[in-house]
C-alpha cells in the first residue's frame, strides 16, 4: 500500500513538471524545524556533537522535543530538549535533557543532564504550595515500558535542582486540601506485592516537602483512570479506578482531612466481600467512576447480579450498577442502575423497581428488555412481565432508523439513536415509569 502512495505522488509530481525524485525525498523527510528551534538544535549539536536524536514526550500538553517555558526568575522562556547521545558516560542513561537560555540574544546551552527513564512520559509545569518558583514535572517511563517514575526538578542559577523522585502509577496536581493552591498527588503499586499508597507533596515556607502519605487497597495490579472531582460540595477528591487482574475492578477515593490524605478501605475488613468492585464479562465492560445522576459529584460504581442472575456463573451474569458516595469515610448507596457498556447508556431505576425488575439482553434486535421478577416468571419474557425496552440504533443503518421512527425518542449520542418500546405493563401497571421519571432515569453515556 506504502508504494501504491509513493507511486501515485510521483506520477502527480510528473505530470506537473516537478523534479519527481527530489520533491519525494523531501515528503518523505520529517518536517523542518522552526528557525528558534534550528538555532537550538545547533547550539545544542555544538555543545554535545554529533549523533543525537530528538525524543518526544509520549503524552500532555507539551509533546515536542523543544520544549519552551519560562522556568525562572527572569523574564523570557528558557528551553529545554530531549535527546539521545552516542557520546554518553559508561552507567549514564542514554536519555538526556539539555537546558538552554538567551544571552544577548542567542541561545546558549547552560546545562546537560541526565534522566531518570528511557522514554519521556510527559512533562508539565506547576506552582506548587505558596511557592512562586516553577515546578518542573517530568515523568518517565523505563526499559520495561511497565514501570515508571518521575522526577521534580527546580531550575535556579541556570541549572536543575530536584526536589523529589520515585516510582509513581499515577500523578495529579490538584488542590486535594482545600488550601487554595494546588498538590502534587502521586500513587505508587509495587508489582511484586500489588500494595499501593498515595503521597502529597507541597511548596511552600519549609521547602519542598512531603505533607502526607496513606496506604492504598491492596490486590492491585494496575491503575486505569483517574477522575478529579467534587466527593460532596466542600470535598475535592480523586477516584481511582483500579483492575486487579483477574477480570475484576474497583476504586479507591483519595480525599483530605487538612492536611492528612485519606482513603476509606473499599473493601471492609475482608477483600473477597468488598462492595465497591465489578466484574467484567461479556455482559459487563469496564466502568469508570462518573456523575451518573447530574448533580456535580462523583459517583462511584460496583456491580451486583439483577435478580433471576444470581445463581449463574459469573460469565454468564447480566449485573446491575449500585452507585455509591462516600460519607464519614463510609460508601453508602445512592443509585441503582442497569449499564450498558455495549450500547453506551445507563437506565437508573426508581426505588419501587429495586428487586423486583431486571433486564434481558436481545442482541439481535439491539435492545435491552426490562421485565417485572419473581421466582415463578423467572426470566421469562410474556406479555404479562414485559415492562419496556430500549433500543439502540446506529445512525449509519438508515433502513433500522426509518423502521424506529414510531418508537418514543429517548435522545441520541455521535453513533446511536435510542428509542422506547412502550407496553400495556409499562403504560398502565404499577412499574410504570412517567414520563418525567424516564427523563431524568435515561442516561446517554
């Protein structure tokens, strides 16, 4: 396919008169760089020689090998760039990171240093604490490409100082205490033992230094996601969405009491009861902590078999979501939901459906059944225990879309149309949801 391309810009470079092979060589070359970043890369082959290569950070804002911040006192921005040396010391890291500042108006190489990883993660920049000194955040992933670490440096009197260091999973700057200033959070899972702790750290009149630290769940083999959000109104948190490696999730909530980081224990006393996990089967995707109810606040997700599930084995369960907050370092519930990770949209239930309503997959027809339980009916679908379903219709099948115009609209998503097949029991029983309660119950997600 490659050649197929090349041959085609050829013949179009042909047919205008072009040099063809010239014109190819310099479409295939990587673009030039921006006369301030020439001037740099020469100051910097004049400082180390030939034999260098550019790296990029993989992730966040800044994904160029020059990259341009003001990270002292002075006015202007200084540059730092992100190499690869031939010419390094035996036991040094290939992975090198040269500063660079303005002197009279040229670029000149101030200091060379080496890193902590063999890929850049990403790098940002911060103000942390009280501190009116930049924060350089630079994370780094090693040889492996499974462990990572990062490193906090301090740029003063033209050359890096660092703060802090270690091995991380995770790391956000936030304002976790409610200080008014932003933290540095970092999480940390030993892949031998799978125990985590979290760290914060600020700037500020005793220097940098570490406020507080608090262990984590354990069983953890790796971190998914990290949501930044409100817990309640006055609490800022951050949700941790975890795997533990054997098909099933869970989340640990990292929030403050001043200055002290806290995380309630998501899983009691005994970790094969916990209530804040999830199973993932062919029913049931990954879920992600979410405001599923609107209100502002995070909540967090954990799943339970829907009745009639409950004695199938765990591939073959069809779970409800249970939505829970946290309170007096407690979760209580708060809402109750069918998921569907398939479909994208979640459908919370009312109080009078709980236990007494579960859903059926219908694959085929691309809808989910909600039908009226008890032991006798089982899961059975008839006329007398069918509620409603939802259907999902892709908004590239314009034959499926002209066929559901009948149906109640519920909303649309970037992919999907989804409707409501209303029935007798749906319209007229004491399940019924009204039409305010299906409006705020169905969640495009």
């Amino acid at each position: 396919m490659k050649f197929r391309v090349i041959a085609a810009l050829l013949l179009c470079l042909l047919m205008c008169g072009c040099s063809a092979t010239a014109s190819v060589e310099n479409l295939l070359m990587p673009p030039k760089l921006l006369a301030e970043q020439d001037e740099i890369y020469k100051e910097l082959i004049n400082s180390v020689g030939q034999g260098v290569k550019l790296k990029y950070p993989r992730s966040g804002d800044y994904r160029s090998a020059f990259v341009m911040h003001n990270i002292d006192d002075e006015p202007g921005d200084e540059a730092m760039v992100f190499y690869e040396s031939k010419n390094n010391q035996s036991g040094e890291s290939s992975l090198r990171l040269k500063f660079l500042d303005k002197n009279d108006g040229k670029w000149e190489a101030v200091y060379d240093m080496s890193c902590a990883g063999s890929e850049i993660d990403s790098i940002s920049f911060a103000k942390l604490g009280t501190s009116d000194v930049i924060d350089i955040i630079i994370c780094y992933t090693l040889l492996n490409q499974t462990e990572k670490t990062f490193s906090v440096l301090k740029y003063t009197d033209k050359k890096p100082v660092e703060a802090v260091s270690g091995p991380y999973s995770c790391l956000e700057v936030v304002d976790l205490n409610g200080d008014g200033a932003d933290e540095l959070v970092t999480v940390s899972v030993s892949k031998a033992t799978m125990l985590s702790s979290a760290a914060m750290y600020t700037d500020g009149e005793n220097g940098f230094e570490r406020l507080s630290e608090t262990p984590l769940y354990g069983g953890i083999s790796d971190y998914l996601r990290v949501t930044k959000g409100q817990l309640n109104e006055t609490t800022t948190a951050l949700f941790l969405d975890y795997s533990t490696g054997d098909r099933q999730a869970g989340t640990n909530v990292l929030y403050c009491y001043g200055n002290r980081l806290v995380c309630p224990d998501s899983v009691g006393q005994n970790p094969s009861a916990g209530i804040i996990s999830r199973q993932i089967n062919d029913y049931m995707a990954q879920i992600y902590c979410y405001d599923i109810d609107g209100d502002g606040f995070v909540e967090i997700p954990s799943t339970t078999p829907l009745p009639g599930y409950e004695t199938l084995t765990k591939p073959e369960q069809l779970c409800a979501v249970q939505w829970y907050t946290v309170r007096d370092d407690n979760f209580i519930p708060e809402n109750y939901s069918y998921f569907s990770g398939k479909y994208r949209f979640a459908l919370l239930f009312p109080n009078r459906w709980w236990g007494v309503v579960t859903a059926v997959a219908d694959f085929t027809a691309n809808e989910i059944v909600f039908i009226s339980y008890n032991a006798e009916t089982g899961l059975a679908v008839t006329e007398e225990t069918e509620l409603m379903r939802i259907r999902s219709v892709p908004k590239d099948d314009p034959e499926a879309l002209e066929e559901a115009k009948s149906l109640k609209l519920l909303g649309e998503s970037d992919d999907s149309v989804f409707y409501c097949i209303e029935t007798t029991g749906y319209k007229t029983g004491k399940l019924a949801l009204t039409e305010s309660e299906l409006k705020a119950s169905f969640i495009i997600l």
